[in-house]
C-alpha cells in the first residue's frame, strides 16, 4: 500500500510484483521528463526519460505513461527486485533544459 | 554519461567553519550545477556553474553563504560558508551534457554540521 511517511510517502510491494509510482507535475510547457533513482548513500541516477509528444516510453523492465491532460507521469517497474528499492524521483524540464524542477519523490520498499 | 567524483563524500564540521566541496567530471561539459538535499527531502537547485564567469543562483541562496568557482569545463566547487546545523544535508553537483537536457548527478558530499 501507499503511506505518507515524515518526509517521503512511501510504496511498499511484494517481491514479484508491478509497482507503479506516481508523479504530478506543475508546468503545462514542460517538455522533458526524467525518472531518477536514488539508492540510499547515492547520488540520483538516470532511470528513464519521454519527451512530450510521446505518451509511452519503454524500457528494461521500466515504463513510463505520461498524460500532459492532467500533468501526470508514472513509471511502472516490472515483476520488483530487492534491488529496487530506492527513492525514486520525477523531474520535469522546460525552457530547453534551462529549468530542471524534481518531484518529491517516493520511496519504494520491496518486501520479500 | 559523464562520470562525476565529488570530494570529500561526506565530512562533520562544527558551526561557523566553511566547507568546501570539489566535483570533477572525466569529460568536458557545458552544464554544472549544485544542488542540495535536505535530509528526506527532494533536491533543490542552489545555482549553475558559469564557467569564467559568476554563478547564477536561484531565489533563497546566495553567493556569500554559496560561492561558487568554475575555473574550466571539468571542475566545480561549492563553498558552504559559516556553517550552522541547518546546513546539514548532502550537496550534489550534476552536469548536463551539450545539446542534451538530460542531467547526471555526482554521488553526493554529506554534510553534518554540529
């Protein structure tokens, strides 16, 4: 299920399962979306990206949906690993890469 | 994408000293950026890194508390000045790539200030 934790809501999932992690976005001209991942004691590490005349984009064992009607974006990870877990964070960039604006991300627990 | 070391990784400090944090990029890029993340909490953009020329910096922060140095196009440092306990978060720097928007981030420099 999902919970607002102190800071950070969390996702907590069976091993094995989908996990769908979800993201709104503010800008209606962000142009540019990016997944991050951050393992704890890491810097953010690039996950996925789609670009706003897409609204599906696939990847190894990530997909990420995006509907500009309601400025959401969601990245479904497939079939969850224990290595998977981590917070994850949605970025949105518009003004040709001049504004960079992150989510405020979720954490993902993957319960074996 | 650019692989990004930052110096120290992590670092205790009491209140009123200066920090400062390096990040080196094994390639030339055209974007540098400084960010920090407060602890369970998203990341904030403090400025970008102009490369012979200031910083830009974003509403809240300021180049007293954060100056910035960016002598060429593989090296940055962020200065954390007269540091107090709310300082305490981790600073990543990231590079953008020319012509792309992508960003890539360093591995982060945690900061503990008594």
């Amino acid at each position: 299920g999902e919970s607002v934790g102190l800071h950070l809501p969390t996702l907590s999932v069976q091993e094995g399962d989908n996990s769908i992690i979800n993201c709104a976005y503010s800008n209606s001209a962000s142009d540019y979306f990016i997944w991050y991942k951050q393992e704890s004691g890491k810097g953010p590490q690039f996950i996925i990206d789609i670009r706003s005349n897409m609204d599906k984009r696939q990847g190894q064992r990530v997909t990420v949906l995006l509907n500009k009607t309601v400025k959401h974006l969601s990245l479904q990870i497939a079939a969850t690993q224990p290595g998977d877990s981590a917070v994850y964070f949605c970025a949105e960039i518009y003004n040709y890469g001049q504004n960079f604006v992150f989510g405020p991300g979720t954490r993902l627990s993957v319960l074996p | 994408s650019a692989v990004i070391s930052q110096k120290p990784s992590r670092d205790i400090c009491q209140r009123g000293t200066s920090l400062t944090i390096q990040c080196q990029v094994d390639s030339q890029v055209t974007m540098m950026f400084w960010y920090r993340q407060q602890p369970g909490q998203s990341l904030t953009l403090i400025a970008t890194a102009n490369q012979g020329s200031e910083a830009t910096y974003e509403s809240g922060f300021v180049i007293d508390k954060f100056p910035i140095s960016r002598p060429n196009l593989t090296f940055s440092t962020l200065t954390v000045s007269n540091m107090s306990p709310e300082d305490s978060s981790i600073y990543l720097c990231s590079v953008g790539v020319a012509r792309q928007e992508t960003q890539y981030f360093g591995p982060g420099t945690r900061l503990l200030v008594l």
